[in-house]
C-alpha cells in the first residue's frame, strides 16, 4: 500500500517510543518518596502540572491511578486516564488501616495498607531489565522509572487501560478495555483490540471475538506490524507500520488547531458505553488549565450499533442521540437501576416434547415492527410471514424469529444484539408466556400486532357459562348445608392455635400452616418407621397422607426441653411465612404436651452432599451450575425479599434438598436468626457446622447475613470439585479445598479441579471458582450481596479477580 504523502512527512515525526524516550520537563522521584491518601501529599505531579500520578477518590475509597487535571468554568475537572490493578476493590483508609504509596528502596513501586495486625502490600510497577534509581510523572502523561543512567525501563504507556494520550501508541497484540461506568474504572464490558493480523476491531468483551460479535473494524487485516498512534501534535489517530513507518490508515482524519498543538493534550478513550472517542483539552490561557475535553471524532456514529450495550434480552433505541434500553417481550430488567445489564425471561420454560415440539398451549407471539439484529441465525429459511411466526411458536428452541422480506430466521435464547431501526422494515416474533401479565410482556413497548387470542365457538361458550352456572348454584348450597359446622369448626381452630401459639410465643399472622395431632403424624409415618436422616435434634421420618397420595416428611423434636423448644420456635418463625421454590415448603405442625413435631413436603432425591460425597456418578456440569442458582435464589429471598430477613446459620450440603425434579432447596431452619427490619447485624453463639462457619463466628463479632455468603462460598467450591472443603484422603497440598482452588487459579490451571475428564465450559468454570472466591472472603464487606452472587452466576455481571482469601478460609 502506499505512503500517504511521505507518510504524513512520517506522521508529524512519528516515534513509537516518544513517550519512553522523554524526562526532560519532568520532577524525579526519588527511592523512599511516599504519598498517602486524604492528605495534601497524595500525589506526584508533573512538571507542567497538567498531570497527576497517585491516589484519587473512587466510590467511598481511593484507587491509584493517572489523571489530567482541567477545568470546566471555575470547576477541577480531573479526567483519569489510567489505573493500577484496576480490578481490585477501592482501598478505604481508616485509623485503623494506614495506606501509602512509595518507591521502595529496592526499587518497586508498591502499595501498603496496614490492616489491623497483617500488613498487605501490592506491587504497582517494577521492572525487570535493569536497577531503578528513579521515578518521574512525565509532561506527556507517561509514568516512567528510571535506572542509574537516566534511561526508563518501566512506563505506564507500556500497560493502557482505557486510554492512550498524544504520542502513544497501542502494538500489535495491545488492547484498550471500558470501565465499567464513569465513577468506577474496573474492567468494562468493550475493548479495542489491535490484532496480530493487522486489523483494529471493537468488540463487547464478553464474546468470542468473532466477526459477528465486532461492530467496528479497520479493514487492515492482513498487513502485519502495525501499531496504533495517537499524533501528540494534531490529535490524528492512525495505524503505522513500525518497519517502514509507512502509514497505512489515518482513523481519525479530522485533525486539530496546529497552531495550539504545544497547548492541547489529545486522548483516544474506549467509552463506558463502547464507542471509540479522540478527545481535545485545549488550554484555557486564563487560567492556566486545560479546558473541558471536545469530542474530536467518535465511532460508530450510532451509539446503538455498539453489540451489547443494552446487555442480554434487550435492545436498543436512541432517545436525544442517546442509546435507550428496553427489554425484549417476555423478559423483565436484571437490574432495574441499571438498564444495561440486560434482562432476564420473566417465564420458566416446560419441557419439550419429543422431536423439538414445543407445546404451544404454554405460549404466545409478540410482534414488534423496525427491528434490526446482527447475530448469526440458529435456522434460516424462506418461507411466508406466517409460517415464520408458526415455525417460531411451534419449536422449542426458538426464542425469536426475524422475517425480512421472504426469508425467516429464527435465534435461540438468549437474545443478543437487538436494536430497533426505523430505516428497516423487518418484523421480529417474540415467544412469550401466556400466564405472564400484559406488562411483562410488552414492557411498554407499543406492539404493531396484538397477542394471539384463540377464539371459541359460541356452542363451547354456551356450554362452559351452563356448567359455571350449574357449580355456583351447587356451591351455594353446600355452603348452606354446611356453614354452621364449618363455622364452628373454625372458631375452634382459632381458640386451639390461640393457645398454643401464647405458649410458643408466636404471632398469629405468623402461622398459616395447618396443625397436625400426634396421632395423626404417628399414623401417616406408620409408627415413625422409616427413618430419613438424623440431625442433632431429633429425626426425620417418611410419611403419607390423604390415603398414600401425598408423601411428607415429619421432623420430630426429641432434644427437648430448652433446645429443642428454642430450636421449634427458631424453624417456625424462621419459615412460617416464608414461600419461595428454592426453600423447602414448612406445611404444617404438631404440637401436644412435651411433643414437638414439623411437617415438611418429601424431598425424594436426598440431600446435595449424597449427590456430591455418596454416589459412584455426580450430577453434570450444567446441573451443577443450576443447583448453585438455585440455593443462590434461595438465600437472596431470605436476606433480601422477607419481611424480617433471615440469617440461616448452616448452610451445607446436607441441607440443601433435592425435590423429584432434582430442584435444590434449603432446609433445616432451627439455627435461623431473624432480624428486624432496620438491623444489619445481630450477637448471637456459635451456630453452625465446622468447615462452613465465616471467620467472624470465631471472633465473637457481630454477625451479618455475610456469614451465610461466605458457606455458601464454601458449598460452591464443593459443587465445583465434587469433594468436601476439609478431606485427608488426598495429597498434603490438596486437603483445604478452598486453598488448593486459589493455587490453581492464581497459576491458571483450573482443569486440575475436574476429575474423571469431564467436559466443562471453561468460562463457566472460572467464574464459578471466582464467585466461591470472592464469597470466602475474610473481611464481611468484601463478599458480596446475595443479589451480586446471583447476577454473577447467570453471567448478567462481570466478575472482577478476587483476592487471596485468609485465615479460616486458607
């Protein structure tokens, strides 16, 4: 290809190592210097002072980073440009927790924070090729060491972020990633990669870096050694050969004031929301600082043909100029405060029939006009609008169907890179459930096409209101005959659950389950004969009622007196009120003299620890996952959507459940603590079982919903490598599960945790293992929420690299 007028007379003087090469207008830092947070000493400036390296306010803590520093009117508007570790948590300095950055003696940039009696410490820069006498905040933005003579031999131009500044360039292999929002600079959902074939491409970053998933490419494949460089001089950003310093591509054409070239300072930043910007901070000669930052140029031109901005099961329309997310028909936001999180299907989905039949008794179609999408299609074919709608409704794997002009082309769920086009006069078809309301299922979006209605003949409706008719007259009498005693019976229900609900001490509005004599328990479990399991209160027994139609599990209480009544009062508080399909169901109780006994429905499948420790096959990986979902949802219900939440205290595989559909559920309340509705934390003994009890029960502290993140942080794991956290079987290195998994993690090499060659999805697997890891977490306010554990494990949120666990957990 050739040279665009001598190269741009070689791109204004074009020089990959611009950055590396200056320390001229630069203040060094010398070995020992340090810089704290929340004081007038937390950073190292350049020399112009149009940059700043060291700590700056993110969130409630500090992350250490690079800023340039501007105004907007008669307000600082610092803009960061980079950050250290990125992804770990904000450091939150305290009296406690003394935080310093400073260029060690041996030549390490290094971060410390003294918590409590353990010191922490992070390296943020060090080199490998020579000793460093020296550190410098550059005028060009570029945080570099020195050695003894002068020469750099680190520079934070070597390792972007988000961000590459006038006079740096991005090599081959290099990659520009998002943060995650304007406030927090972790790692985003987009990144610029320049790839080894020669080709800059946009990709969201949870995909296959495919050319369907791309929505901006350079078209430069094919030509190697190609670097990026943003032109320090007139902001161009272009890709240069580094052999030939050839210019094969000027991006960015627009170009800048040359005339203000030593006063402006350009940036080419990957944006929260994926696009591609070059920015301009010219001077303000006033005052002496750089002005708010000019957008220069930006691509794409439309902020919806970024693939994925709105997330999963959603799409995207602009509003003011502005990418505006809505949720596809049949599924509701992941996060409402956050509508770029996706959605997820409002509906559980029955089981197919055989052949890929779908039973479309269970559905309906949503139609929507203007509907434009990028993907590959799971089935292309042509046929007529109509068939193309039956097609989508009739199989099972079809979540949507789009039909432009004859063809039709149908997408598995979950739905991805969605954007309704006014331009486009395609039509989608939505398969959504037809026991959802109207608004889960338009979301309030306007449907061109009203929902599928089957109409009857008017003989079946004549038929239907004669037979309605018929039961309303028939009722009114039974209720007639029957009143009286049912009356009666009823007042003496109350009287009875009166008193012995004075007795227990619980509300009455507490109790809506029905209420069992002993005789009738002792029958239906044929004299208590078959034994389930057994706990340290008492045992569990098979039992049936309604003649052997309906099994149920009786729960008798034989610890008695004190333990066993606190234990009783724990397990119907802690579930009398409580409905959730991952909780086993509480369906009554028995209550006479000394005797105290819990009516549950029959889990048939045995607990997760059988599954897991017993049995010669373990469930697959998928099931797995699905199981940790599941006790997941279970948990964010009691924490986080009861009326009084409710720390559980035990969670472990021996409860957690397995219903006839190999459903997991949590059981086993009686160590339950209820708080009130404006309490956090509570006081309470040690409860639990050994191996699953967080760090914070052995130190006497106030205990939080956290202590049941951090068991099932641990029962995670276990899912994980299908073992017990504590097992003396298997070699030194390997008997704290908890351990062993973050060795593998830290040296990548996860496959050791899958035994017997199964086949896994590796994404799945780390983050799985990075969940567990981050649930584990010594410190409470590092696990996170049971709301965060759930968006994790579906893939709705990244998960950020956790750090080492401690103490109990190692």
């Amino acid at each position: 290809m050739a040279s665009i007028g001598i190269a741009i007379l070689l791109f204004s003087l074009y020089s990959p190592c611009k950055g590396a090469q200056q320390n001229n207008n630069s203040s060094h830092i010398r070995l020992g210097s340090s810089i704290f947070p929340e004081t007038r000493n937390s950073s190292w400036p350049s020399a112009s002072g149009q940059f700043e390296f060291g700590f700056y306010q993110q969130g409630s803590g500090f992350a250490v980073g690079i800023w340039l520093v501007g105004v907007d009117g008669n307000t600082t508007v610092n803009t960061t440009v980079w950050t250290a570790n990125r992804d770990d948590p904000p450091l939150l300095p305290s009296p406690n927790n003394t935080v310093q950055l400073q260029l060690a003696n041996d030549g390490k940039l290094v971060l410390t924070s003294d918590q409590g009696h353990k010191k922490v410490t992070k390296v943020i820069a060090s080199a490998t090729n020579g000793y460093v006498s020296s550190a410098s905040m550059l005028d060009s933005g570029n945080f570099v060491l020195f050695d003894e003579n002068n020469k750099v031999i680190w520079e934070s131009f070597s390792h972007p972020t988000d961000t590459i500044l006038g006079g740096q360039t991005l090599p081959a292999g290099g990659q520009l990633v998002s943060s995650l929002s304007d406030a927090d600079h972790s790692t985003g959902h987009f990144h610029l990669n320049l790839q080894l074939d020669g080709n800059l491409v946009l990709y969201p970053t949870n995909s296959e870096n495919s050319p369907v998933d791309a929505y901006y490419a350079s078209g430069t494949n094919g030509i190697l050694n190609l670097h990026l460089y943003l032109n320090s001089t007139d902001g161009r950003l272009a890709l240069i050969n580094t052999t030939s310093s050839e210019v094969y591509s000027v991006i960015n054409l627009g170009g800048g004031n040359d005339d203000l070239a030593n006063n402006t300072v350009y940036r080419a930043t990957v944006s929260v929301n994926g696009v591609l910007r070059v920015y301009s901070h010219q001077m303000d000669p006033d005052k002496g600082k750089l002005q708010a930052p000019v957008i220069m140029w930006y691509t794409p031109d439309d902020p919806c043909d970024v693939n994925g901005v709105c997330g999963l099961n959603s799409y995207c329309t602009l509003n003011d100029a502005q990418p505006d997310c809505h949720c596809l028909p049949g599924s509701d936001y992941a996060d409402p405060n956050s509508m770029t999180m996706g959605c997820l299907r409002n509906y559980s989905e029955p089981a197919c029939a055989a052949g890929g039949k779908e039973n479309t008794t269970f559905y309906d179609i949503v139609t929507m006009e203007n509907m434009a999408w990028v993907d590959t299609p799971d089935f292309e074919a042509t046929m007529t609008i109509e068939e193309c709608k039956r097609s989508c409704l009739e199989d099972c794997n079809c979540g949507a169907a789009l039909f432009e002009q004859t063809k039709c082309m149908k997408h598995k769920p979950p739905l991805r890179y969605w954007r309704r086009d006014l331009q486009k006069s395609n039509t989608a078809f939505f398969k959504v459930s037809n026991l959802t309301s109207p608004e889960s299922k338009n979301n309030g979006t306007e449907t061109k096409e009203p929902t599928t209605v089957i109409i009857r003949s008017k003989k079946v409706i004549v038929q239907i209101l004669v037979l309605t008719l018929g039961l309303i007259l028939f009722s009114c009498v039974a209720l007639a005959i029957s009143g009286f005693y049912i009356f009666k019976i009823r007042v003496l229900r109350y009287k009875r659950l009166t008193e012995v609900n004075g007795n227990l001490g619980l509300a009455d509005e507490e109790l809506t389950m029905r209420v069992f004599s002993y005789n009738e328990l002792k029958r239906a479990t044929n004299g208590f004969k078959q034994e389930l399991g057994k706990g340290s209160f008492g045992a569990v027994y098979k039992g049936a009622l309604n003649r052997g139609k309906k099994l149920i599990a009786v729960k008798r209480l034989e610890k008695l007196v004190e333990e066993g009544e606190r234990e009783f009062r724990a397990e119907m508080q802690a579930i009398g009120r409580t409905h959730h399909k991952n909780l086993v169901r509480l369906l009554g109780y028995s209550v006479e003299d000394s005797k105290r006994l819990l009516v549950y429905e029959y889990m048939s499948n045995g607990s997760l620890a059988d599954l897991l420790f017993k049995k010669e096959w373990h469930p697959a990986w998928d099931e797995r996952v699905r199981i940790a979902v599941d006790v997941a949802r279970g948990l964010l219900y009691l924490h986080e959507e009861c009326k009084s939440p409710v720390i559980h205290c035990d969670i472990k595989p021996q409860n957690i459940l397995m219903d006839e559909f190999w459903n997991a559920k949590i059981s086993d309340f009686g160590l339950a603590k209820l708080l009130m509705p404006d309490q956090t934390r509570t006081f309470t003994g040690i409860r639990g079982t050994r191996g699953y009890l967080a760090p914070e029960w052995q130190k006497n502290n106030p205990i939080s919903v956290k202590a049941d993140i951090y068991s099932f942080g641990i029962v995670l794991l276990e899912l994980v490598c299908c073992r017990r956290n504590l097992d003396v079987s298997v070699r030194a290195e390997e008997i704290v599960l908890s351990t062993w998994i973050y060795k593998c993690f830290v040296s990548r090499e996860l496959h050791k945790l899958i035994v017997g060659g199964e086949e896994v999805n590796k994404k799945s697997l780390e983050n799985m293992v990075k969940v567990g890891l981050w649930c584990i977490q010594d410190e409470p306010a590092l696990r996170p929420s049971m709301k965060s554990v759930v968006l994790m494990l579906q893939g709705i949120t990244d998960i950020s690299i956790p750090p080492c666990p401690t103490t109990a957990s190692m």
